[in-house]
C-alpha cells in the first residue's frame, strides 16, 4: 500500500504542484488547505508523513503541530515543516522534536524527495 | 641727611662739630668774661652768660651737656674763689649761682630727655610700621614726610617720593578721580581701597585712612593689601568660572545637606519644573520616584561613606508637573560651605531611553516586515521551481525538447539566484537583529579550504593552490566561516578573467594572536574608492561590470564582514587595479565567548 503524505498548506498554486510532485514521488498525497481539517484528519486516519506550512489561517503550522503532539498516539508521526518564514530553525530549537524537520520553500524536486526518504526512514 | 666726618673711628655730623664749636666756644668766653669782670671788680653781672652754652649744650646734648654745666659751674667757682675769698657772703651767693646752673642744667636735660624719648619713641613708630605712613600738604599734594614701609612698598627712594605729589601715586587717573572725590566728600577716611603704581609701573592694591592733622596737612596710613586682593581676586575668578560651569552645564548639579537641596543648577531646575527658590531645602527623596527611593536611598548611605569614587545609577524622577522622567546619576562626598555634603550629577536620559526604545522597536519592525517579505517572495517561487523541476526532470511525458530544457534549465537557475538573493537578504537582517548564535568547534584548517575548494568546484575554474599546514586547527564556527571563504573565493573567480590564478594561503600573526586565511587573485582589482563600499550592502564593485556577469549578489561581503566581526576579527584588503586583490580574513585565536558571539 502506498504511503499517504497529508500536505497542509493555504497556498492553492503550491498545493496543486505539491499533488503532483508527491505522485511522482511515489506516494499518495491528501491535500487539505487549513489546520483544523488536518488535525481532524490526522487524528482519524494518520498519515505516514505530513508537509506542514507555517502561515496559515484560522491557525499556524506551530498551533497545528501543537495539537497534533497533544495526541499521544501521534508523537512520533513524522512532520516536514515546509515553510517559506525565516527563523524557522529557531522555534524547531525551542520544541525540540526529533520526528521534526524542515524544507525552506522553494524547494528542488530532489531536495523534496531527500527530505521526505529521511524523514521516513527516521520512523522505521 | 646729614654730611658727616670721621674722627676718631667715629660719624660726626657737621651739625655736631658746628654745635660743639659754639658750645665750647661760648664756655670758654664765659669763663674769660667772669674772670675779666671778676679780676676788674665790675660785680657779677656777667655770670647769666653760662646759661647761653649750658642751656644751648643741654638741649641738643642733655647728658654732655650736664658735664658741660659741671664744669662751667666749677670753672666759675674757683674763679670766685680766688677773687672773692674771704668774704663770706660772696662765697655763699657764688655756691648758689654754681649750683643753679647745675639745676638749669638738670630741668632743660630732663625735659630735653623727655622730648626725646617721645620723639624718639614716634619716630621709631614712624620708621618701624608696618605700614605705611605719607604726610602731604592738601593743596599741592607734595609729600612732606613719608617712612620706610612707603619706600620698601612702592620701590622708590624717600627723595624720590618727596619729589613727587600724592596723587601722582595712583594706577590710573580713575583711581585718582575716585579719592578726589573720597578726600573732598569728608574728612576722615578709613579703609579706602585702591592701586598705587609702584616704580616698575607694577599696581599695587593699597588700603588707605587719612585724616588731617593740621589744616592743610594730611596724614595717610597706607596698607598693602595686595596679595589678599590678589587671591580675593584669583578665588573670585575661580568661583566665576566654576559657577560658570555649573550654570551652564547641561548636566543637572545637585548640592544635598541631609537629603536637603542646598543648590541646584539651571539643568536640574528645569528637569524637575520647580523654581530655584521651590528647591532650595526640598528634601530630594520627594523629587525620587516612590518605587526608587528604597535604592537611591541606599546607594546614598553607602557610597556617601565611601568617599570619591562616584557611580552611577539609573533613577525615575518626579517632576512638579508629575511627569516621570529618567536620570543617570552618580554622586561624590564633598564639602560644601564648611560642611560634608553630597554632589549630584545628573543626566536626563529619558530621551535617550525612549530613543532605546524606539530603535528597538523600529529593528523588530523592520525585521518582521524583511520576514513577511521574504515569505511573499519565496512562496511564488516555489511553484515555479517545482514546475520546472518537473518539466526537465521528465521531459518525454511533457514533451520538452532538448531545446525547451535548456531554456528551462536557465530558468531554474534565475530562481535558484533569486532565491539566494532573498536568503542573504534575510540572513543580513537577522545578524542586524543579533539573533545568531555561534557555534565553535576545532576545525582543520586544511580540511576547511579543501572542503569548500572542492564543494565549489574552484580547481576547475583556474590555477588554484592551498597553502595551509596540515595540523593547525582554528576554534570558529565552521559553517559561517565556511560562508566567508566561499564568497571569497566566488568573487575570486568572478572578478578575474583566465587564466586564472588563486592562491589561498594560512598564517599565523604572532604579534596579534590571530590567524590569517588569505584569498588572492589576478583579477580586475579594487580601486580605493571602492574600498571602503564593497561591504556595504548591495554594493557590487562596478569593475563587476566589465566582466561576464558573475552568479553573485551584493550582499556576500556584507555577510562575511558581520560573521567575522561575531567572531572578533576583522577583513583587510590589499588590492592593485588591473593586478589583483588579495582579502585576508582574520581570526583572533582565542575567540570571544561563544555566548556573546552572537550579540554583536
């Protein structure tokens, strides 16, 4: 069976290039475009991996990742924060997650797959 | 004064010798007279002719002069004797007419003696004082008499100043003008100050009291007060200048006796919108905010023991109009008026605080808008550069050609730079905030410049060589060093032409403890001019555009100037327009704390 990546992201353009990068990579992607739908998501049907936006509305890749970690079931799901912000590195320092990485927008086709085989083999 | 003789070993006046002359002539004229009168029996009529030498000897020599009546009385008796023996009576009357002329004698030299020791007791008053004493006539002004102290004080000699009128002693003709006004308003004067002129032009400050003796004469005392005037003088100057100072010092000047105001100066006065009359015996702590008086309180008990050393601490105050206002402060023991006091300086820091403030605010501001910027920007990029990935990654299921790719290809490299543009951006406004951190470790310096050589991909481009030991190891941070060389070695590159020719060469600096990490190149040089701009952001050489146009931005060296300066060391450059420029990088090799690189 096909890993399923859970991309959030409010940005309709990277959204539909996510769709189509992920295919080829070889997985199967679940497009959601706020926080809340994907927490819903998430907590019903984990994914293998999630891409994760910092700005976004009602609430921020960071409110997210808080909720989500909230859920014990889900502390080691892994998560790519996928984010155009600066300072990035700063606030992963502060919460400290080792099922937590990162991908500075824009992002290479190749530098998308090496940070997603990554981010899965850490899990395994 | 008088001419005088020696004789005898002795100073005779001429006076004395005409004196004695007479005296002793007269004498012996007398004698002569009686014995002629007496040898003639023409009676005794001529014997008050020995008053004339004795009174006369007397007077002028009282104790000589009593010799003198001795001698005169016995030259007389005998001569009688002889004359009028036996008879009794004339014996008698002859005795009493000797012995008179003893008593006369007697009485003109005590009072004689009497009017000297007096006189001689005024003269030596006279001589001898301390101060100075001047006689001059009111209507010439001619200086009748004067006393040694006038002579030594004003430097001339006393036939000079008899030569000269009282009021040509004066300074200046105002000095003049003002004691013809004292002299003519009354007629007693004590204590009158003014400046005489001394030989040598110099002025003298003089006190002055004269009353007048006799009609037309005038006796002045004369005192010299002139190192007192000058010290009164200098200490007035000093007390000028130093108020002076504090009125016009832009710090606030506090005098505290007991907590009390003794003095504030215009700067305090205005800080704290009191009036000078409103603050003098205000009890400072009420001007202290109420939440730093416990603290200034303390630091006043104890630094006021403490002596000189001042220090300055940070105090809210408030002002009569209630406003809170903030002053550095600092205090130093001293004694004011006699008494220990306190000496506040003050500085009104509000402004420079809200300034603090408002600078901090502004950096924040301008940060969060470079980030939200930066976001926008890279956002759109990233369908671009994932789009184009996607069409030269799989060209057949796109139907790229070999030709489209291409274009594509070049593409993708725009948005690659466009993105690195935005990074540096970023990464510049960041270390402008002080937000990075370094992280030292021990890095091999060989190992270093081999790694960025080769990630680079620099041999390719020209004549490369390493010039490093192989054991010597820096403590920096490696990635952000690694930035620096890197961007050195790109402008290396961009800026030359081929045949290339880069050397990059370590030192050690014994003298300044630092390693020195050196790129050189054989390309288009720097001008001087350009010096001292090539680190300022976006300021790409404009020798740049003389050259193919290199993959560079301008903020590159911007970058690396604020890496090395977190790390405590500084760039240089050497470079010869046409020949090359070599940039040296160096490192102190003990660097700063880790903690503080970061900071800067």
């Amino acid at each position: 069976m096909t890993k399923r990546i859970l991309v959030v992201e409010d940005d309709e353009p990277i959204l539909d290039l996510m769709d189509l990068l992920i295919r080829r990579l070889g997985y199967e992607p679940v497009l959601l475009s706020n926080g809340p739908d994907a927490l819903r998501y998430a907590k019903n049907d984990p994914p293998a991996l999630i891409l994760l936006d910092i700005m976004m509305t009602p609430i921020s890749g960071w409110e997210f990742l808080e909720k989500l970690r909230a859920e014990p079931s889900l502390k080691t799901l892994p998560v790519i924060i996928f984010s155009a912000s600066p300072s990035v590195e700063e606030k992963m320092a502060s919460i400290n997650d080792p099922f937590l990485g990162v991908l500075h927008k824009p992002v290479s086709f190749v530098e998308l797959r090496t940070g997603i085989e990554q981010a899965l083999k850490k899990q395994d | 004064m008088d001419r005088t003789v020696q004789v005898l070993g002795r100073q005779i006046s001429h006076t004395d010798i005409v004196r004695v002359f007479v005296i002793l002539s007269l004498s012996l004229c007398c004698i002569l007279i009686t014995a002629i009168s007496l040898a003639q029996q023409t009676g005794a009529v001529y014997t008050q002719l020995f008053y004339f030498p004795i009174i006369y000897g007397t007077y002028f020599y009282p104790r000589k002069g009593l010799y003198l009546s001795g001698a005169c009385a016995l030259a007389y008796e005998v001569l009688s004797y002889y004359y009028v023996y036996p008879n009794p009576v004339d014996l008698i009357s002859t005795t009493a007419q000797a012995i008179l002329f003893i008593l006369v004698a007697v009485v003109v030299a005590y009072f004689t003696e009497k009017v000297n020791t007096s006189e001689a007791r005024y003269r030596s008053i006279f001589e001898s004082s301390l101060m100075g004493i001047i006689l001059f006539d009111q209507n010439s002004f001619a200086i009748k008499l004067t006393n040694t102290c006038v002579e030594d004080m004003l430097g001339y000699t006393e036939e000079e100043l008899r030569s000269k009128t009282f009021t040509s002693l004066f300074s200046t003709p105002e000095e003049q003008r003002v004691f013809f006004e004292r002299l003519g308003s009354s007629a007693d004067i004590t204590n009158f100050q003014t400046r005489f002129k001394k030989k040598d032009d110099e002025p003298l400050w003089v006190t002055l009291s004269w009353r007048r003796v006799t009609e037309n004469m005038v006796s002045t005392s004369i005192i010299d007060i002139n190192s007192r005037k000058l010290a009164e003088q200098a200490a007035e100057e000093s007390a000028a200048r130093y108020r002076q100072v504090t009125e016009n010092s832009p710090t606030g000047i506090v005098i505290l006796r007991d907590q009390k105001i003794e003095y504030s100066n215009p700067a305090f006065t205005q800080l704290s919108g009191y009036s000078p009359a409103e603050l003098t015996g205000k009890d400072f702590l009420t001007l202290v905010h109420d939440e730093d008086r416990a603290e200034f309180f303390r630091f006043i008990s104890t630094d006021g023991g403490k002596g000189d050393q001042p220090d300055i601490r940070e105090c809210r105050f408030i002002t009569k109009t209630g406003d809170t206002r903030l002053g550095a402060l600092f205090f130093t023991s001293i004694v004011h008026r006699g008494v220990p006091a306190l000496l506040i300086n003050l500085v009104d820091t509000t402004e420079r605080q809200q300034l603090k403030e408002r600078i901090q605010k502004d950096t924040e501001l301008r940060h969060g808008i470079i980030s939200t910027v930066a976001h926008e920007l890279r956002t759109p990029l990233q369908p671009i550069m994932g789009y184009l990935n996607l069409l030269t990654q799989d060209p057949k299921t796109y139907g790229v050609t070999e030709e489209t790719r291409a274009i594509l290809d070049r593409c993708a490299k725009s948005v690659d730079r466009e993105s690195q543009i935005i990074n540096q951006m970023l990464e510049l406004s960041v270390l402008d905030a002080g937000k990075i951190p370094l992280t030292y470790s021990q890095v091999n310096v060989r190992d270093l410049l081999t790694t960025i050589v080769s990630t680079g991909g620099y041999a390719s481009k020209g004549d490369l060589t390493i010039d490093a030991p192989e054991e010597t190891v820096m403590e920096i941070d490696e990635s952000k060093i690694s930035v620096v060389i890197d961007s050195m070695l790109s402008n290396a590159v961009n800026y030359s032409k081929p045949p290339r020719k880069i050397r990059v060469s370590y030192q050690f600096s014994n003298a300044e403890q630092m390693h020195r990490i050196s790129i050189q190149d054989n390309g288009v040089g720097i001008t001087n001019s350009q010096l001292d701009e090539i680190f300022e952001p976006f300021n790409l050489p404009a020798a740049g555009s003389q050259v193919r146009k290199p993959d560079r931005v301008g903020l590159s060296l911007s970058i690396a100037k604020k890496y090395i300066q977190m790390h405590g060391g500084y760039i240089s450059v050497d470079s010869i327009v046409n020949l090359g420029s070599t940039f040296t990088i160096h490192l102190p090799k003990i660097p700063p704390k880790a903690a503080e690189g970061g900071q800067q």
